[in-house]
C-alpha cells in the first residue's frame, strides 16, 4: 500500500488549515530547491500565509522539513502499515524510489538540522519503543544502546546514499541489508499494541 502525505494529514489533528498550507508549500517547493537554498519567504510566498503566522506553526523551515517527514513515518511505522522492521524498510525504500527528487532536495543538508539526522534520531525512538513494549518497560541494555545508536546513525547515512545512487540495489535488496546488520536481539521485536499519540520520544542529538 502506498501512502501519500494528503491521506496522513488526514489522520493527523490537521485541523487547522494553515499548517497543511505550509506542509503543501514545502512539499511543491522542495521538488525544485533543496533544503539550502529553500527560505521561510519563500514558503510564505507559496502558501500565501505572513511571517508572523508561519512561526506561530514551525520553528524555521527545519522544523517544517521535520514535521512533513514525521508524518510520512508515523504513517509506515505501525502494525497495521507494517508486519516488521523488514517489511518497514522495505515500504520507506520503495518510497524512496517514488520519491527520489523530493527526498534528494530534502537531504541536500549537513549537521543537526539535516534530514539524516532527523532521521536517526525518530529511528532511535521507534526502535527503543517497540523494545519496550515487548519487555514489560524496559528499554535497551547498555550494549544494546551503543549498538543501535550506531545502527540508526548508519540507517539515514545508508539511506541517503542510496537515494543519490551510491549503492546499487533494489529496494527490497536495501531493505535486507538494512535488516541483517539491526542488532540481533532487537530485529525480530515488533509493536505488541499500536502506538498512542506521542509514545515514539524524539531525542535531539547533541552536536
């Protein structure tokens, strides 16, 4: 099944009009400018919203960069999108594939506010949620914890080469890959229930 942002919104408290406005704004406008040369005007310009209004939704445009992609994730990672981490890999590769320019433009970023980080640190918090769930609360050991903190960081770097074409595989062959290095004592963990609004804990790296 192939998820588009307008069917998340949905899903989301979207409410507010606004803030979809800004998030379609980023969406169009990041399919011809990368994240470099992309500026707050020029998202207000596109959404037809002020200054004033654009920073009571978002931070900077980062943090629209964030949110947009958050919601693509929270779309695939849970048990009624996805069976495991494999079948998860799987489905945001083949995203990618759909995706390429969006995703190339969004990724033209270095540093803390990059998408790679971005997406290091929700994978981080996906992973350690499920392991929760399947132990009672507990999270990871301290071995454990090292290892995924390589294994996330190595998850947005995979990703984004593949997306500029640095690895030669299909999306299925990327998906094994990603799956086989996952720390072994966390692979075949998956979601016991469905996670509830604001269960995935997003920790910001330090620089």
């Amino acid at each position: 099944m192939r998820m588009c942002l307008a069917e998340l919104w949905k899903d989301e408290d979207m409410s507010d009009r606004t803030r979809q406005d800004i998030l379609r704004a980023y969406n169009t406008l990041i399919k011809e400018v990368d994240m470099d040369r992309l500026t707050v005007a020029m998202l207000c310009r596109e959404a037809g919203v002020s200054r004033a209004t654009f920073y009571r939704y978002f931070q900077d445009k980062y943090d629209v960069m964030n949110y947009n992609y958050k919601l693509l994730l929270d779309g695939y990672v849970n048990p009624m999108m996805s069976t495991s981490y494999k079948d998860l890999y799987c489905k945001l590769y083949k995203y990618g594939k759909s995706h390429w320019k969006f995703l190339r433009n969004a990724f033209n970023t270095e540093g803390i506010n990059s998408l790679a980080d971005y997406i290091a640190t929700y994978s981080e918090g996906v992973v350690e949620t499920i392991t929760r769930q399947n132990r009672n609360g507990q999270g990871f050991t301290e071995a454990e914890k090292l290892q995924c903190d390589v294994y996330t960081i190595g998850i947005a770097t995979m990703y984004k080469r593949w997306i500029f074409d640095e690895y030669k595989l299909s999306a299925e062959e990327a998906a094994q890959a990603l799956f086989e290095i996952m720390p072994p004592t966390l692979r075949e963990l998956w979601w016991v229930s469905e996670p509830h609004k604001g269960q995935i804990v997003i920790k910001k790296r330090r620089d």
